[in-house]
C-alpha cells in the first residue's frame, strides 16, 4: 500500500489501484531482462565457440536469431506470469501463454527485419577492429 497523504478514500483507494503494482512490476521486468540476456549472451558465446571454423560474420545471423529467440523466450516466460499472475493476478494461464508467444514472435520478427542492419554495422565494427590503430 503506497503512503497517501490526506486524500479522501476513494482518492487513496485510486492511487493504490492504479499505481501499487508498480514496485513488484518493475522487479518482475529487471529480472526478466537480466535472465533473458544472459541466456542471449550465453548462446551467442557457445554457438560461436562450437564453430570456430566460421569467420567474418558467416553465421551471425543464425546465432544472433537463435540466441535472441532463446533469451526472449526466457524474458517472456518469466516476466508475464509474474506481471499478470503473480503480482497482479488479472489473467489466466491461457492466457498468458497466447502472451507469450505473441510477444517471442513479435520480437524474432523485429529481429529478422533489423539483421540486415545489424550485418552491416558488425562488418564495420570488424573491419575498424581489425585496422591497425595509431
């Protein structure tokens, strides 16, 4: 319950519906995004070791899709039942599930869009690194 000052009742009753929430919703969010990107990195790194025959960016995409698709999957798995079963217990598992994969599709097609940028801003940062530097 969030400290009120001297609101009337139905005042006080609407700040703590509309913003109590928010604590446990941000922690649900942190700790989604630091599991889910460690899982992202975590694969990266792995699929990247096990073919080290494959250089200048051959497999990027494989692995930055993948990698993404594994820590999105984790993201959503964990932040949207704590968001919206746990914490604020306003759906149903179905529910949650159809949630789930939306946003786990959502993501990987946003990812799929961008990888043609992405390949091109990692052959520079390659190419810059690889240059001698004075």
């Amino acid at each position: 319950v969030l400290p009120v000052q001297s609101f009337s009742k139905p005042t006080a009753d609407a700040f703590n519906q509309i913003l109590g929430g928010v604590s446990a919703s941000t922690f649900a969010s942190f700790t989604a995004f630091v599991v889910g990107d460690l899982v992202n990195d975590k694969v990266f790194k792995r699929l990247k070791a096990k073919h080290p025959g494959i250089t200048n960016q051959k497999g990027f995409g494989l692995r930055a899709i993948l990698s993404s698709f594994l820590g999105d999957l984790c993201d959503s798995c964990i932040y949207l039942p704590l968001a919206f079963m746990v914490f604020n217990p306003i759906m149903k598992m179905k529910d949650v599930l159809v949630m789930i994969m939306l946003q786990v599709t959502l993501k990987i097609c946003y990812e799929l869009v961008i990888l043609p940028l992405n390949l091109v801003i990692v052959k520079k940062v390659a190419k810059y690194e690889s240059s001698p530097q004075s």
